[in-house]
C-alpha cells in the first residue's frame, strides 16, 4: 500500500492557470470542513464534489485533442481526504479555499466503516497519510491491555508499510502487581521486541521513558492509536505542556467509541515533526487484507511461507507439513501470536 492511492483525477480543462493554485498539507478535518496548512497559514477550506468521484478515461487515441470521460464511478470512503494529505488548493475571494486534487500518496492507514447489519457493504475509512510512523498505545493496567487488539494494528501498519512503535503507559502502576502478574507482562513485552518492535515503557508519574518517546516523536509525523483511558492525555502533557489538553478536547467533541470520527486534527511539536491522535478506537477492523496475505503481515512468519509441504496453497492451520506450525512448536513463533493470527483470520 505504499503505492499511489486510487486517486481521483485533477480537475481537467477548466481555465484555470495552474499558477492559481496552493499546494499545502490538511491539518484539520470535520464532516466535509477541512484547514489547510499553505506556507505557514492556515485556510478553511471545502472539498470540490468532483474528488468524490473518479473519472474513467478510454484509451486515448493519439489523434484526439481531448479525453472525453467514458464512465463516472463514485469513490468509496467516508471521505476521501485524509489527515497528512498533500493537496491541491484553489483561493477563493473571501480567503477560503477549495481543495482540488489530492497529490499522490507516500502511504496511508485506514479501517473499514461500521456496518449497520450484517452483510451491509463496509467502506474504506482514511485515517491519516504520509506519515512517518503509527504508535500503538497501552496501558500497563486500568484499562488491561488487549494484546490482540495490539496486534491488529501491527497488522494494519505492516499492511501500509508504515514503521510501528509500541509504548507501554501507566508502567508505575506494576508496582503493586503480583510477581506472576509482573512477569507475565515482561513476557509478553519482551515478545514484542524479539519480533523486533520498538517498544518504550513510560510513566507520565515517574517521568520514565518521557525523553526516550520524545526522540522518537522528533522531526516525526506520527499517528497515535489507542482506546481511551490508556494515560495517552497525561503521558503527552509531559512530552508538551498543554498538547494532551488540547487533544483531549478534540476527542471529547467526537464522542467515545464512535466508529466515523468527526474530528480529526494534526498538532505540531516543539521539537519537530507533528502529531495525529485518533479518538475512539474501541475497535480497529482491517481494511484490504485477505487470509491468503495475513501471514505476510506477521513479520515473525515470513521466512516461513512458501516453505510449507502445500507451499503458497497452506492455510497454516491444521495441514500436515506447516512449516509456520512448526515454528511454533519449536518456539520459533510466539503461540499467542500465532493464536492471533488465527483470531484475526476468522473474523477477516
């Protein structure tokens, strides 16, 4: 996914000189409102209803002076614009602006809409783009983590070809946990970094790991994923004075749990490189991943696939001669990974 987005054409023949045109970065977004950062400024703008459509084009014969469309399909996301994008702006009189064109895309993350009944069409809701890196957040304690969940965004994130960080908040809290219980989490941690995960243990109470999550958020655009209540707040106040402040207010006006977010913004860092929090994610679908690719996001896995006694035609799940069933017998793969992958692929 790392390749240009399905995109929708530029507007085409429409008179005006391309000189009139702003390039700049989307900041802000809030059902169809946008604010585009141009050269340090920043302008409301609204989207062109053409870039909820994408243009079909013929093939061109070399004797025409103009394409002409040949079919008009619409495109399906929520909104097909995305925190991070590079776009295309035009200047209006008053000062607004109307975005024109979505520049081409480094990468993206993405979920699937909610639906309403089972078998409705899901759609493919844009999260952020062009960023840098996704940091997964959890909590030590209160909330437990879900480890599971956890890995469904290092799918996701694998599947975007997007680096992955994962940090560990509320670490003062395994202060009053049992020694089995400590363990146990240490185990799981440590599973993570064999893999070969960053992974940062924090405690916005005690200050640990504060400086080490601060050099890995610079000169970063970073996306931070989490459910509510992981510390994500306090652990920010103290990367910034005020940050988790101002996001929390943002994610307050989405409501909690909501799967299509209202809101979203990118806030910049004093010490370079800009932040993109995403309110309310209870739940995390993946979005464009079928069983027969899953493996491959599952690092740990690849040097397994294509080695089975099936090759490319195993499922990795009760066939003779898996050599990803193998590996985890031998210890070579973690068994609640593999667990994982098996969860994620019956609800794929």
């Amino acid at each position: 996914m790392t390749a240009s987005h399905n995109l929708p054409d530029s507007l085409k023949d429409d008179g005006t000189s391309t000189a009139e045109y702003q390039e700049g970065v989307v900041y802000r977004k809030n059902i169809g409102n946008y604010v585009v950062c141009v050269d340090g400024h920043f302008v409301a703008c609204e989207m062109s209803s053409r870039l909820r459509k994408r243009l079909i084009y013929p093939t061109a014969s070399p004797h025409s002076l103009r394409p002409v469309v040949r079919q008009v399909k619409a495109i399906e996301h929520t909104d097909p614009i995305a925190i991070g994008d590079h776009v295309r702006i035009l200047r209006t009189s008053d000062g607004s602006g109307l975005i024109v064109q979505i520049m081409p895309r480094r990468n993206w993350l993405s979920r699937p809409t909610a639906t309403p009944m089972p078998g409705a069409h899901a759609f493919e809701q844009l999260i952020a783009a062009n960023v840098d890196q996704i940091v997964a957040v959890f909590a030590a304690a209160r909330p437990t983590p879900k480890w599971g969940l956890l890995d469904r965004y290092l799918v996701s994130a694998e599947s975007a070809g997007i680096p992955a960080l994962i940090c560990l908040t509320k670490l003062d809290l395994t202060q009053n946990a049992s020694p089995k219980d400590y363990a146990e989490l240490m185990s799981l941690i440590e599973e993570y970094r064999q893999i070969g995960y960053p992974l940062i243990l924090t405690s916005s109470i005690s200050g640990q790991g504060v400086d080490e999550l601060k050099a890995a958020l610079k000169g970063r655009t970073s996306v931070l994923i989490g459910k509510s209540g992981v510390g994500k707040t306090s652990l920010l106040n103290t990367v910034q004075p005020g940050l988790g402040m101002r996001i929390g207010e943002v994610n307050r006006a989405t409501g909690k749990g909501r799967h299509t977010t209202a809101h979203l913004e990118m806030f910049p860092l004093s010490i370079g490189g800009a932040l993109i929090d995403t309110p309310g994610m209870r739940e995390f679908g993946l979005w464009g991943i079928g069983n027969d690719d899953l493996a491959l996001y599952f690092p740990e896995m690849r040097a397994y696939i294509g080695q089975c006694k099936f090759g490319l035609d195993c499922q990795h799940d009760e066939e003779p001669g898996c050599a990803i069933r193998n590996a985890v017998l031998t210890g070579r793969i973690a068994p609640r990974r593999y667990q994982s992958y098996l969860a994620l692929k019956i609800n794929a």
